[in-house]
C-alpha cells in the first residue's frame, strides 16, 4: 500500500533570508510521499524569486496580495492534494525525521493529531546546538478537552502544566481539518491557538513523536505580528480567547476548564493594561464571570506580588510600563 501524501504548506511574507534555508529542511524530510505547498504573501523582497527556484513536480508556488499568514495557509490547504498537513513557517526549520516519525504514530492512530518538540533558538545561532527539553504534552493525551485544559489552565491545573505550542510541532490529518473548519482569516496574534483549538477538540486525542524536533526561530528584537502589542492586534487576541472560550465550553462539562479559561483572561488583562485600558477592562470582567473566587497572581516575581497585594496589580502594571519607556 502506497504511503499517505503529506502537504508541506509554507506561508511567506518577507522571509527571503531564511526561505531557502527553510525550503531545504522541508525537502529533507524522510518522509518520501510529500508535497510542498509555498504561498506567496504579496512579499516584496527577493522570497517569490527563492521559491520559484525550487519549484518542481513536488514543489508548486503560489502567490496572493498581502492578507496575513491565515490567509495564505487556507491557500495552501485548497490546493494541497495530502492526506496529513505540516504547516511551517518560512524562517523555521524541521529536523530530517519529524514528519515520519509522526506519521508513524498517526497511521496506527487514525484521528488523533501529532505532536513533537519544539526548540526556540535565536536568529543567528545554530538550533543543533540547543537542548531538547521535554515538556508534560509528552504523554499525549486521549482526552482532547482535557488537553486543552491542562494547556491553558498552567499551574492551575497542576505544576508541571501550561506552555506554548508552536504550530510547526503538529501534523494533522486533513480529514480533521475539514471537520473543524479552516483558519480564521482576520489577523491575530493568536490565530493558530484558536485554529488548534478547534483541530484538537475534532480529534481522538494527541499523540507524541520523541525523536522529530521542531526549530522555532525567535528574534532578539521580534517586530512579529504575534508581537505587536497595538490596540487591534489586542483586541484580535481576545477575540481569540473568546473562540476558545467558547469551543472549549462547548465540548466539555468539566469544571475545570472555565479555571483554565479565567487565566487566558487574566493573562490578556495583564497584557493589555496599562495600553488599552478597556480591552483591559474587559478581560478581567470576563476572567471574574468564569472563576469569581480565583485569586490568580499575574505576577511571577515575588516582589511584584507581594506589592501587588498592598497597591494592587494594575498599579504595579502601570510602574512597570512606566519603567520600560524610560529605558
């Protein structure tokens, strides 16, 4: 029987000094049945010229005006032919087996998802040089809900709980993506959270490859989307965590997840304030409806909490953003 076709999509805006780079990783993979699908967002750098260089019977190119990564990814999704989906970021990097490996799961676990590492390394430093750590998603899990819970809710939930997970560490069946819907298209820094989301809780459960790695690139000074700290990219992310809310809740009864979700909450108040006071506002109302007796500690540093409990959290925030601008 002929191998499952895996579609590598590769959404590109501005990433010419790191595409090749990218390219090759994806044409490295071990898994031998595979397409790649690169989608030119109406870069305006040298990226469309990289692409076209390699493109081949296995490799196509498309291009579309600027409308954002999502976009550009539903792109790469209605032209690709695969069974399973790799998205990957056009400066990241995937180690030779991580698609096989993860095939190798999800072909005796038809419906679940794939996952692996993830390794952040800083823009011009060798990723083989950073050590692969190993987080508590390693057990998988075939409880999807509880997945997420456990994901959002952090300490929480439990100790060891919590993390970001970076988008290139899935590989998902395509059927799944059909059953939970395509990207949301309106930019947000939170975007693929909310498209796994969805994803995760259309699945059996997640299931964990420990010897493919992802390599996230990560910019000393990241002037990202998912950086951007404006009042829209703000109010994108909220929204964001109101999808979630309101996917999660959904599917589930357990209690613990409105917990897991008055912490998104929290976390986007703390984010937003001092900025953009009314978003801020409502994040915190919105924390309070899901957990009114949560005392969630928005501050990791000792200090900070325990100034926060004699002048309150907003009033340190403030100092604190005071502070960044004056240095």
């Amino acid at each position: 029987m002929k191998a499952p076709l895996v579609s590598i999509i590769i959404p590109v805006y501005n990433a010419g000094k790191y595409l090749e780079e990218t390219l090759q990783s994806a044409r490295a993979q071990t898994w031998a049945n595979k397409e790649i699908i690169i989608v030119n967002d109406g870069s305006t750098d040298n990226s469309l010229k990289t692409a076209y260089r390699y493109a081949d019977s296995t490799t196509r190119v498309f291009t579309q005006e600027n409308k954002g990564a999502a976009a550009a990814r539903n792109y790469g999704l209605r032209e690709a032919k695969g069974e399973y989906i790799q998205f990957l970021d056009a400066d990241d990097l995937l180690s030779p087996n991580k698609i096989e490996t993860q095939m190798e799961l999800l072909i005796n676990y038809p419906g679940h998802v794939g996952l692996c590492a993830t390794v952040h390394f800083r823009d011009n430093t060798d990723p083989l040089t950073y050590s692969v750590m190993l987080e508590w998603f390693t057990d998988g899990s075939n409880n999807p809900a509880d997945f997420l819970i456990k994901l959002y809710g952090g300490d929480l939930i439990g100790p060891m709980y919590g993390g970001m997970i970076q988008p290139n560490a899935w590989l998902t069946p395509r059927h799944l993506i059909e059953k939970a819907g395509f990207w949301n298209e309106t930019k947000s820094p939170d975007d693929d959270g909310e498209f796994f989301c969805r994803v995760i809780l259309a699945s059996k459960g997640v299931k964990y490859a420990f010897t493919g790695v992802n390599y996230y690139r990560k910019f000393v000074n990241n002037k990202s989307w998912s950086a951007q700290k404006d009042y829209e990219a703000c109010k994108s992310l909220l929204k964001g965590t109101d999808l979630k809310s309101r996917h999660l809740l959904s599917n589930t009864d357990d209690e613990r997840a409105k917990l897991a979700l008055s912490r998104l909450y929290w976390d986007n108040a703390f984010s937003f304030y001092p900025r953009h006071i009314d978003l801020a506002r409502e994040a915190e109302s919105k924390a309070k409806a899901l957990a009114p007796d949560l005392d969630y500690r928005v501050f990791k540093n000792y200090v900070a909490q325990k100034l926060s409990k004699l002048i309150g959290w907003k009033a340190v925030r403030y100092l604190q953003y005071k502070k960044s601008d004056l240095f």
